[in-house]
C-alpha cells in the first residue's frame, strides 16, 4: 500500500513525501551573520529551489563543555 501523502512547509518551501526533493541545510552553529549569508548563498546556488537555511544560535550538544555554542538566542534571533 503506497504511503499516505504528507506535506509541511518551512520558509516558504513546500515538503511533501510525494513532491520533489527539497533541502534544509547550514552551518552547525550560528558564529556570525557574514557566515550565514555566505553559506547561504553558496547552497541555494548548489541546491537551487526548494532550499531552507537553518542554524542553532545556542549548539547545546557539545560533547566539551567549553566549546563554542553560538551567540545565544537574543542575538541569534535578531541576526
């Protein structure tokens, strides 16, 4: 029996089990507005349409406690 159709949207990009492929993708962890957009850029030109960009401004599930986990939420939500 076929799977039954599922669709969500995020950023504007329709996903569906029965659509094209679409991506989500970015950086790992927020570490500066330059970045993102460069990332950005570079994988809507690589992946073209259906393309949503994402990353964590609070990486919390770093396996060293010190270890850099991006601006934190206030500033990542404005960047």
């Amino acid at each position: 029996m076929p799977a039954r159709p599922v669709r969500v949207s995020a950023g504007g990009v329709a996903f569906a089990n029965d659509g094209p492929v679409r991506f989500i993708g970015g950086p790992c962890a927020l570490e500066s507005e330059a970045l993102l957009l460069r990332v950005g850029r570079a994988l809507r030109r690589a992946v073209g349409t259906g393309f949503v960009l994402k990353c964590s401004a609070d990486k919390a599930n770093r396996t060293a406690p010190a270890a850099f986990r991006g601006p934190g939420f206030e500033a990542g939500l404005r960047i």
